[in-house]
C-alpha cells in the first residue's frame, strides 16, 4: 500500500510503530540485525598451516613462492590453537596431516611414489606434538603452470589429556581451513631482462631498416 510516496506494510504482524517506515528507513536495523548475527556465530577455529606462505605474484588464484632452481626451501608447519575451546585440562593437540608435492619442482630426497600428479607423487603422513616441524625441499625446476606444487592436507586433530582420567577428544571440526597450497615459480632475473632488452635492441633496429 503506497501512502506519501512511502511503502506501507499492511501485514497483520507488523506492529503500528513499523507501519509507514520505508525500506530505506529500515535497512540500517537489518544492517544490525546481520551484524549482531555474524557476532554472535563461534570465534573463529584454530589452524595448522605451513610457511612461507607465498604470495601472489600473477593471475590464478594460487599463492606463489618466487624461487631458483637449485636453492633450497625449508616448509614449516606449525599449529595456532587459538580460537579452539576445550571443556576440560589438555596437554597436547595431536595432529595427523600429509604433505603432497610436484616431485618434478621440488625434491626433499624421499624416492617414495611413482605416479604423476600432485596428490600421487608422495605422500607422507606424520603427528607431532605442538612444536612445529620443518622440511627441506631443494627446488628442481620451478615451473608457472598455475598448479600446486605443495600441499599439506589435514586429516585429523585431537586434543590428549596425558594424565589419568586419560582423555582423547577429536577437535578436528574446530580447525580450519583443512588444507593449504603454494605453487613455486621462477621470475626472469632483473639482469637477465636487462640482457634480453640489449639482445633485442639491433632486431628492431634491423626490422625498421627492412621495412624502410
Ligand atoms: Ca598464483
């Protein structure tokens, strides 16, 4: 119903203070009203993750580590349990987790796994305790190709209580996300850009002299 160019609700539930009250009027309460309901969601969970992290260095939506053949990379995973509510006393978070990798980009010496693809080059499943765990990579041919070449998969968390009653709670859903990537790629060098600027100076020179 329009009433002086505002729309009016005639619904028999709404109260007579809303009668007359636009849309515009109204939208900072919903605006609240979402805002307390985000608030009121749980905080947020904890993580286990690994660094460097990368960043974004081109267009897909893959973080990138910018690296050379031949130089190493040592991943560290770690675990934040901030965030994580526990009922009772732990000791410890036990974490099993795996790690896949593009053996073609990266090679920590394990020859496990023979078939080609990310998830199926290898695997290596691991728990460890709170402290973080690193792994050495030495980087073999770090290629763009917008796929992963790291990647470390969460497969299951508990939170132990070592001292009788001995307790073992799965508090897997309270961590997030379950897995993170990196791609490594290689940059041209600045010098080797500068070179290649040089190299093609007396091609253009000699196509416009062709062309004249
Ligand atoms: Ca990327």
């Amino acid at each position: 119903m329009q009433s002086n160019g505002k729309t009016r609700c005639d619904c028999p539930t709404c109260s007579r203070s809303d009668q007359g009250q636009t849309w515009r009027q109204k939208s900072p309460l919903i605006l609240l009203f979402c805002l307390l309901a985000l608030a009121a969601k749980p905080a947020a969970a904890g993580s286990v993750f690994f660094t460097p992290a990368g960043s974004q260095l081109d267009g897909d939506s893959i973080l990138d580590i910018d690296t050379l053949p031949g130089s190493t990379i040592v991943f560290t995973i770690a675990l934040d349990p901030s965030g994580v509510s526990l009922s009772g006393p732990f000791d410890r978070f036990v974490v099993d987790y795996s790690l896949a990798w593009d053996k073609g980009e990266l090679d920590n010496g394990d020859s496990h796994g023979s078939i080609s693809g990310l998830a199926s080059d290898f695997k290596l499943d691991g728990t460890f305790l709170q402290g973080p765990v690193d792994y050495s990579f030495t980087v073999l041919n770090p290629v763009n190709d917008g796929s992963p070449d790291f990647k470390l998969t969460i497969d299951h968390i508990s939170a132990h209580q070592d001292a009788s009653p001995f307790t073992n709670l799965d508090v897997t859903n309270q961590f997030s996300p379950n897995s993170q990537i990196v791609e490594v790629q290689s940059s041209p060098e600045p010098g080797s850009l500068a070179l290649l600027g040089i190299a093609a100076f007396p091609l253009l020179g000699l196509i416009r002299r062709r062309r004249a």
